[in-house]
C-alpha cells in the first residue's frame, strides 16, 4: 500500500514498527501474541491426533516459538530429528511457515509410521502439515486485517461524528435566519432526518450550507457599511445645516 501510495508509511497497526511479510507473524502487537498461542496449540494437537513422532512435534514447536521470540534454538535432538532440525535451520523457520518445509521430516515420520505398524504415510502428513502451517500465518493475517479495520472504524467514527457537530452548528445558523426561495431546501430537512442521510449528501449540504450562510453573511455586512456610510452623510449635513443657521 505505502509502494502504490495509498499509505503514508509502512508501519504495523498492531505494534507501529516497520512492516513486512514476516512480521506480520512475529508481531506481538494488540492481541497478536494470543492468536499465536492458540494456533500453535491447536498445531500440537493436531500433530498429537495424526501420530507424530513426539520427537517431531517438540522439535517443530519448539523451532515455531523460538523463531517467533528472535531466539537461539538448541537444538538438543538426537540422530536424525538433529539432522532435520539443522536442515530446517537452513531452509529458515520463517520460511516452514510458508511452506518450505525440511524433506527430512517427511522421512523420520514416514519411519514411525512404520515402527507403530499404522498406514499413514508419512508424504499425507506432510502435506497436511503445511495445510497447518498456512492456516496459522491465516490466523495472524487475519488478527492483523481486524485490527487494521478497528482502527479505521475509529478514525471514520470520528470523522462522522465531527461532520455532525458541523452539520448541527450550521442548520442552528440557518434556521435563525431569512433563506431565499433557492435556499429554502438547505433549512426544510429536518436535523434528525439529515443526519441520517449518506456521508455524501451530508457533505454536499455542509458545503452548500456554508456558501449560503458566507453569503448572507457578506450580505448583511454590505447592507451595515451602506447604513453607516448614510449616517455619517447624514450627520455631515445636519452639522453644516446648524452652523449655518
């Protein structure tokens, strides 16, 4: 939005610091920290019902959370879940949330598959995986679009409720004073009912109203300068015509 110049910056309205893909989940702005908790929890759970290794399911979260907090992960794994640990170290933990997942994983659950005698296959669970994966970069997607939207909501709430304070101070104004026939429209609605119209009308009736009452106003102002410009012809005259006299 800020590269086709409908924002003026960049900055995360969760947190305010500088936005980008990635932080959209690493962000622990408003409510940010909570969305993340609950969707790592239900990826745990899921990995717990489709019988992941539990050496998988630790090793996954655990790089997830640490990523997420900018940390160091030890990796403490033995034989292969080591190696897939460092393979997705290198891959990038950002990027599994993306789906540039370790082949190696694929391979250690394909293995315990076999071990616990069960059908699955270890390419199904990978895949379902990434399903995973991607509806939790959804989840954060979406808090940060919500919180995007309150805000924008405030700011429109504000606006409208400046533009009926407006509204309210000009048709006072207008009713207290004479309309022309062509005017008279600006004065016959009621306040009620204008406050109910459109954003639009109210705009153009704000805008409208301003113009008549300038008018009047400048109007009046001409008629006070032409009476005080009488007076004081009238005032001249009537001091020669005494000093005359």
């Amino acid at each position: 939005m800020l590269r086709w110049k409908e924002w003026t910056s960049a900055q995360c309205p969760r947190c305010g610091l500088l936005e980008d893909a990635a932080h959209v989940w690493i962000c622990k702005g408003r409510g940010a920290n909570v969305v993340w908790d609950k969707a790592i929890l239900r990826l745990k759970e899921w990995l717990i019902s489709v019988r992941t290794d539990p050496a998988i399911t630790n090793a996954i979260t655990l790089g997830l959370q640490t990523w997420r907090q900018q940390g160091r992960y030890e990796n403490h794994f033995d034989g292969k879940v080591y190696c897939a640990v460092a393979q997705q170290g290198d891959i990038g933990w950002g990027n599994l949330v993306e789906g540039w997942i370790a082949i190696e994983w694929e391979t250690i659950q394909q293995d315990y598959y076999q071990a616990i005698h069960s059908r699955r296959t270890g390419s199904t669970w990978s895949s379902q995986l990434l399903l995973r994966l991607w509806s939790i970069a959804g989840d954060m997607w979406e808090n940060r679009n919500e919180t995007l939207h309150q805000q924008e909501n405030i700011i429109s709430q504000t606006h409208e409720e400046a533009l009926h304070r407006r509204i309210q101070r000009l048709h006072e104004e207008l009713t207290q004073q004479p309309l022309s026939t062509k005017d008279s429209y600006l004065g016959n609605i009621s306040l009620p009912d204008l406050i109910k119209k459109s954003w639009t009308y109210k705009s153009e009736w704000c805008r409208s109203a301003t113009v008549v009452l300038n008018r009047n106003k400048n109007v009046s102002l001409g008629r006070s300068r032409n009476l005080r410009y009488m007076r004081n012809i009238m005032s001249k005259w009537l001091s020669n015509k005494s000093g005359k006299v």
